[in-house]
C-alpha cells in the first residue's frame, strides 16, 4: 500500500509504503500489523530487473536507519533497493520499543556491569516493557525469525517482483538463511555479512566469537613489528585487566564521545570485555588503550562506556531482541553451560565475567520474565541450498566470530566465502573492497571478482610513546 515515508534524520531518498501482515499466522482472522517499506532506486541508467532486499541487524535494529550506510557502500548501483522494517521495529505497528530498558543502559554505565543487582534493574526494567507491551494486546510470542521470513516472503509477492536478491548482516544473515530455508522460491542469490548461524547461535556461542575475535587483535597486533615490540603479551595484560577491575572497579567521570557533560562510569571486568566485543574502541586503538590502562590511565575505555550514557529513547526494538533471543537462542543451555563456555574461551578470568554473555547479560533472568515459547526445534535448523551465496566476515569481529561465515557456507553449496582482514561487524559499510565484492556478486553471483581481498592488511595500530602516561 502506497504511504507517506517515515520522518527519518536524513530524508529517504525514494518512494514508500507498508505491508499489512498478520501478527500470528497461527491464529487466522487475527490482528494485523504494518511494516513500513521504502524502494529506492538504482543508482545507474542500467537498472536490473532483479531488486536487492535488505535484512538490517539486531534483532531490533532500525533498518530505515541503517539506509544511509547500505547506499553509501553502493549496494543499489545498479538495482532497486528494498528496505522494510521488520516487525516490531521503528517505523512498524506496533514498535516494540522499550524506553523502561533503555532508560535502565543510560544509568548502568555508572553501575558495576555483571553485579547481581544490576542484573535486578535489568529485570525490572525488562518486565515493566513486558508488561505494558502485554497490556497493549501485542502477541510476543508472534515476533520471532520464522514469522519474520514470511513477513518478506509476503513483500517479494505484494510487490510483483518475480526474484530478487536478499542482503543481510548480524541478525539478518539469521533471517535470510531463514528466509532461504523457508522461502526459497523467487530468490536469485543471497549475501549474508557478519554470520549468525540459526543452526548454532545461543549464549554459550557468544564466548566463542568473542575469544575470536580479541585473539585476532592481539595477533595482528604481534604481526606489526612496531605493535608487537611496543605492546607485547597483550592476551596476558588484558586477562591482568579483567581480574584487576573485576576486583578493584574503577570510577570515573568522564565525557561522553559525542558531547555534553562528564558523567559517571564504572569500568569493571564485565564492562571492559563488552567494550572490547562491542568495538565501542577501535580496533587499531585497542592495544594503546589496554597498555594506558594497565598504567593507570583508563581514558579511552571510560569514554567509551559513558557513550551508553546517552542513549535515543525508543529507537532500538528490544521487544522484539527479546522475542527471538528467548525463544530461539536461550533455550536448551543452562547457566552452567555459558559459565563453560566463558572458561574454555578465557581461562583464568574470573566467573562472575564468565557467567554474562557478550552483549546479552543476565539473559536467563531476563527470559523468565519475558516468557515465550521455546522456538528452538523449528529455528535451530540449518538451511542447505544451492542458491548463489556470498559469505562476508571480518576477522576482528567479536560479536559474530570469522569462522562462522565459513561454518554456514559449507551447507550453501554454490557459495563464495570472503575474509576481510582487519574490520570488525558488519563489513561492507566499512571497506571498499567488501562493497565492491557484494556488487560485483551481484551482477555474477557464482562468479564474483574477489581479486581486491589479496592485497589487503589490518591497518596499522595506534603507538602511543612508552613515556606518555596520563
């Protein structure tokens, strides 16, 4: 249905809609939702026919906001560009939304991390979400990967577009391989950036990637003869760190990066990890950030963590985050299991670091209160395909670890795996070579030109004088 395009920062720069879906396909006759849908158009006079539909991150992420960085890496050069909201996020009816969270993140950065009664506020927060959600007649139960897949399945149909081509990355190469598995008619290839494996994703999988990922740091850092000789032993030091500040937390003030007022954050070992995961410093700094830390200068780290501080209220779906992760990530591993987990990737760092996922923290508490049903024996299932694939991963990420791309791409059987040394999450925005492989993929998706990844190296670190300490 043709529609007035959402009131986003930058203007869309194309024509838009929404798609009224069923809440629950399980329940006919029940309540609709509405997805907003944008089409942008190529960019070039030779436009192909087939489209490129795009799959945003999260779950929970803003897809119309994640447009500026997908056009910008060129992926509607020469075709149209589909984005829709997936449901439950901004711009969709209902939003599933969750001030009460985001407020309770804009007060943790001044809370221990992993402290048992930070985990109490997260919880509550959690459930006041929940509970007004509820009240408003939202079905949570409905907002999970497999009704997601069909949401787009049911846009490729409404749109009269024959096939196309399906882009996703972090939670949405989850949902495109979903998607593939489940409706794999009508579509011409898929590019999947930054895996998440539905077959294998859970909390204890986190720690996994996050071993992955720092280790790949450190050694790229040992590989730079200017870096390995300024900051040697750097797993050792980052271990010291973690035990030291779990121990010992630190408080500060300090300004958050984009502006305003110091404020108040405590760096602990939980905190220090997940600014390591999250990529909250940048990787090329994180060496000259350790190093000033072990000598008592916590700076970086600090600014980093009070960027939390500031959070845009109802931007970022955690409904819908919290929909799929306990329906399909959390279920069939105990505690006991991700404690494990953390052990076997980071041995001698201390259990109460160990016992919180990346990046989803106190995760069982939370899905407790959040209460859906477990989804596991329909999404935990590998999609095997021969439709063209392209598997993009960067070796510092730490969220969805490097190995995963080529994991998923060994049941893809007509698929091309591509390494990007040195970047983090969510590749193409952040190297031209990665943009120009998916584009290249795009017009010969079993023959791409991959020819630019040979000559590509992690950027150098940053080398801050031995004697320079604050």
């Amino acid at each position: 249905m043709p529609g007035p395009c959402p009131r986003t920062p930058e203007p869309v720069p194309g024509r838009c809609g929404y798609l009224e879906v069923p809440e629950n396909r399980a329940r006919p006759g029940g309540r609709t939702i509405r997805l907003a849908v944008a089409i942008v158009p190529a960019v070039s006079g030779k436009r192909s026919a087939d489209p490129v539909v795009f799959m945003a991150g999260g779950p929970g992420g803003d897809a119309f906001g994640d447009m500026p960085f997908v056009i910008g890496a060129g992926v509607n050069q020469d075709r149209d560009l589909i984005v829709m909201t997936q449901r439950g996020t901004l711009y969709a009816q209902p939003n599933l939304a969750c001030p009460e969270i985001d407020r309770f993140y804009a007060q943790a950065v001044g809370l221990r991390y992993d402290a048992p009664s930070t985990g109490r506020r997260l919880v509550r927060a959690t459930g006041q979400c929940r509970e007004r959600l509820a009240g408003e007649g939202v079905d949570l139960s409905a907002y999970n990967t497999t009704e997601n897949a069909a949401d787009f399945a049911d846009l490729r149909k409404a749109l009269g577009i024959h096939r196309w081509n399906v882009y996703g990355y972090s939670y949405g190469t989850d949902l495109g391989l979903t998607y593939l598995r489940r409706h794999p008619q009508g579509v011409r290839s898929v590019a999947i950036d930054s895996v998440v494996p539905p077959q294998i994703v859970s909390l204890p999988w986190t720690w996994d990637s996050a071993r992955e990922g720092i280790g790949t740091v450190f050694a790229a850092c040992a590989a730079q003869p200017a870096c390995g000789s300024r900051y040697p032993n750097l797993s050792r030091t980052l271990t010291q760190q973690v035990r030291r500040l779990e121990a010992h937390p630190l408080t500060v003030m300090a300004p958050p990066p984009a502006g305003g007022a110091p404020v108040r954050v405590v760096l602990d070992g939980g905190a220090l990890v997940n600014l390591l995961v999250a990529n909250a410093v940048p990787a090329v700094d994180v060496p000259a950030a350790l190093d000033e830390l072990a000598h008592g200068n916590p700076e970086r780290f600090a600014r980093a963590r009070a960027a939390g501080a500031t959070p845009v209220i109802g931007e970022f779906a955690h409904g819908l985050t919290q929909s799929v992760a306990c329906s399909e990530w959390v279920p069939g591993y105990s505690r006991a299991d991700l404690l494990a987990a953390g052990r076997r990737a980071f041995p001698g760092w201390p259990d109460s670091v160990l016992a919180q996922a990346p990046q989803l923290p106190f995760e069982h508490d939370v899905c407790r209160v959040w209460n859906v049903p477990d989804r596991t024996p329909v999404q935990r299932v590998t999609t095997v395909s021969d439709v063209p694939a392209l598997v993009l991963s960067g070796t510092f990420d730490a969220k969805t670890g490097a190995r995963w791309g080529a994991y998923a791409a060994r049941t893809l059987s007509r698929s091309t795996t591509v390494l990007i040394p040195g970047i983090g999450h969510w590749v193409v925005p952040q190297s031209p070579c990665a943009a120009s492989v998916l584009t290249s993929f795009l017009t010969r998706p079993t023959a791409p030109d991959t020819r630019c990844v040979a000559g590509l190296t992690p950027k150098p670190f940053t080398i801050v004088p031995a004697l320079e300490k604050s």
